[in-house]
C-alpha cells in the first residue's frame, strides 16, 4: 500500500491513522484548490489575507504570523506591492519601520480568489451524499480549532 493512500472509507481505528488520513485528505484538497486565475504564491495569498485581517502590520509581525523567516516575507510583501495588492507607510511608533495595509485591489484580488476556492470546494463536494454533508458541517468547530492552533511543526526548526 501506498504511504499516501488512505486505507479505505470508515472511521479511523487509531490515533496515528487518523492523523495520516486527515493529513493525507487536507494536503490533497488543499492541491485541488489552489488559486489559478492570476500570478500569486499560496504564501502571497495567505500573507494578503492575514494582513487585510490583522493589518496595519509590520513586516516582521506579517512574517510571525504567517510562520516564515523575515527574507521570506520581504520577498512576499515585495510581490505583493509589485501587483498593487498593499501598500507601505511609515510606522508611527518607529521611524526606521514601516506597515503594509491591503489596497483596494488587494481586497478585490481576496474576493476572486476566495470565490474561486468555494467554487473548487463545491465542486469537490458535489459527489457528496447529505450524511457526508452533515458530517463535513459537523466537523468544521474541530477543523477551524486545528488550523487556528498556534503550535505545528513550523515549532520543530
């Protein structure tokens, strides 16, 4: 058997295969969701949605946040200020520094790409029977708890 292959439909009967099949399942339906439609990084995408959340950031607030190392995020907010998705102004706290808020084609540029993701996700769910249905509903509370968790293997480096 495959190491990524899940072992078949059914609860899982352990803790380590119910981990590796929700591993497997979150990896692949994160692969089948990926935003197409115009020239962004995942990683764009996610800083972009977490600073038009969480924004005005700092860089370096954006980078701890999106658990990545702070040249990873100067290239991603540099991306983003390439498109015209953010914007950068002088931290009022700290003249050396300075924040990035989320323009309003960044806010457009969210908006088709969380449209097209929901379109992704309903279409993968269109084989779905109304009981698999309740159980995906019923399942969100844990789901969103787990990818709200501040502890993952980001930790371990």
């Amino acid at each position: 058997m495959l190491a990524d292959a899940a072992p078949g439909p059914g609860p899982a009967t352990t803790e380590e295969e119910l981990t590796s099949r929700l591993t497997t399942a979150i990896s692949r339906i994160s692969r089948r969701i990926r935003v197409r439609s115009f020239n962004m990084t995942y990683g764009a995408l996610s800083a972009l949605a977490t600073i038009d959340r969480s924004g005005p950031l700092r860089p370096a607030d954006l980078a701890a946040a999106e658990r990545v190392t702070r040249p990873t995020i100067t290239r991603i907010v540099a991306e983003l200020e390439s498109h015209g998705f953010i914007t950068r102004t002088d931290d009022p706290d700290d003249g050396r520094a300075f924040l990035v808020s989320v323009t309003a084609a960044g806010i457009i540029a969210l908006k088709k790409a969380r449209a097209e993701r929901a379109k992704d996700v309903t279409d993968l769910m269109e084989g779905l029977t109304e009981a698999e249905i309740d159980t995906v509903h019923h399942a969100l509370p844990a789901l969103e708890k787990i990818a709200l968790h501040v502890s993952t293997g980001a930790d371990r480096r």
